[in-house]
C-alpha cells in the first residue's frame, strides 16, 4: 500500500500481490495479520491504532508518536486486544550493539553523536524525535538505570523545531551520558563511546565497527605504581602500556541487515506471540526520555 499509486502499482506488480491506495481498508479487505506503518510521524498514533482495533499486528517506525499520551493509548490498545505492537528503533538490530551486549560491560560514562545532513524528511518532528531518540532508547537499555537529571541546549536553523541539540543525561546508578544530535551536518555520523572501570568501548554504528580496550592485570591500581614507571627509558613505551598494561581487541560485526533482521523479528513475533525485543512499551519509554531532552532544552533554546 502507498498513498501513490504509481508507487503501489509499482510494488504490487513487482511483487505479484495486490495493492491499494487506501491504506486504511486495505489490509482489512485482504485479511491481513500484521502491518507496517511507514507514515509521516503526526499520523503514527491514527493508523497504528486503526489496526491495533481492528485486530492486526503493528510494526510502528520511530518515534512510536508524536506524544507520550498517543503512545500510551496504542499501548493500551496493544494489550486490549492482545496484539503485537512493535516499534521501529532499528539500531537495537545493529551489530555493533548486539557484540556490546555480549561482553557485559556496565559503563559509567557514554558519549553518543549522530549526525546527518538535511534530508527535508520527518521535518514535523524536531532532531531529538527525528535521531536523538535512536541513542536515548540504547541508552535505557545499555545502562539499565531511570534518568534522574538533564540538561540540554540546542535551537532550529532550517525548521521551526530543535535542529540541533545537546544533552547530559545522569542516571539513578551514577553513570552520565552526553548525547548530541545534528541533522543539518556535512556528512553523516554513528558513533557511541563508553568507558567503564576496566574498560573503554568505542561503536560505529554506520561503520558496523567496535573496538575495545581493557584493563590487563597488570594494570591493578592497588598494585601498579604510576609514578615509579620511568617512561623516558622504555624503548616501546606504546608496546609497553598496549600488551603489557591493556588488551586492545576489534570486535566481530556479523555482515548482517539490521532492516532485515527488525522485519524478521516482527514477523516471528506474529508467528509465535512472543514479546518483540522493542515492544511499545520500549518506544514510549524512549519518548518519555526523548520530552525530557525536549523541555530541557526550552531552558537553554537558542
């Protein structure tokens, strides 16, 4: 379904399915399972909840709505009428996060920049819906730990909303986050960095690249006396502190679709009712952080 209908002929017959411009009907004449809303973000709360009522399964893009309230009530459409409301924050798919999880490391401090340039798309939404809300929702799963405070600042310079914003977040746990998003940038950027007490971990989400470092035993503060260490005569003074004092590691990035594994995701979600890995419940969390960075930065707005 488009609301085009060269673009929908176009699918359909490439496809050999039907295809329609009323993407509200559609999918109920066709005795759909589940759906895909792929709309501009004012409308998410509208056509998600169409379906959600009327018994089909929804795989919403982010942000799950344009407000905390509208993602509310398809969460509690979603239970009501016991569907699977799965929502589109794709880097939850991504490589470089799923290697991250795998090594358990609990950061205390995380430095997160996404930058893109101007696109003309999703400019009813400002940048902290638009990509801030992708680094805020790993954030809450990375850290695993309520937001207590934020402070941010940032203003509009192509759109009425935020174009470009910082942000300090600080967790019930104690780790502290600075997080930036910038759409009207040169080039486009991925990347998350996170340092732990024995560790530092650097992600590029666009480059599908890690690299860790972490602390070898010999680096022991209760053992190692810095002060004694005679830098000037160590003839390999970076030998010396990368294989003697670190272990320095890339991580392994399986060469996979993170758009692909999110569509495959949703559909055995339908197949078995398991919970998606981003229910709505996550998406609104992410939104609830997202309103915080927001009215956070009506203090400081340009």
């Amino acid at each position: 379904m488009d609301s085009r209908e060269e673009t929908a002929k176009a699918v359909g017959d490439e496809w050999g399915v039907p295809w329609s411009t009323d993407t509200r009907s559609a999918p109920l004449a066709w005795e759909a399972e589940a759906v895909a809303v792929v709309v501009p973000t004012r409308y998410h709360a509208e056509v998600a909840g169409h379906y959600l009522e009327n018994g089909l399964d929804v795989l919403v893009e982010k942000p799950v709505t344009r407000t905390v309230e509208e993602a509310e009530e398809l969460c509690r459409l979603a239970a009501q009428h016991d569907r699977i409301l799965q929502v589109g924050h794709i880097e939850r798919f991504n490589p470089a996060l799923r290697a991250l999880e795998e090594l358990g490391i609990e950061p205390r401090y995380i430095e997160s920049d996404r930058l893109a340039p101007f696109s003309f798309r999703s400019t009813d939404i400002g940048v902290i819906l638009d990509l801030m809300i992708h680094d805020l929702d790993l954030l809450l799963t990375i850290v695993k730990s309520p937001i207590v405070d934020v402070e941010a600042f940032g203003g509009a310079l192509f759109t009425p909303a935020e174009d470009i914003v910082s942000a300090r977040l600080k967790f019930e746990n104690g780790a502290v986050a600075r997080v930036s998003a910038n759409r009207v940038a040169l080039r486009p950027q991925r990347r998350m960095r996170m340092f732990s007490r024995d560790s530092y971990v650097s992600l590029d989400f666009g480059k599908r690249y890690g690299l860790i470092i972490k602390k070898a035993p010999g680096w022991d503060v209760q053992k190692l006396d810095v002060q004694a260490v005679d830098a000037e005569n160590i003839q390999n003074l970076w030998k010396f502190v990368f294989d003697g004092l670190l272990n320095v590691r890339e991580l392994k990035m399986n060469e996979t679709n993170p758009l692909e594994d999110e569509l495959s995701a949703f559909v055995r979600s339908v197949r078995t009712r398991e919970r998606p890995m981003v229910d709505g419940e996550a998406g609104l969390s992410a939104l609830r952080a997202a309103y915080r960075v927001i009215e956070a930065v009506k203090e400081h707005r340009w």
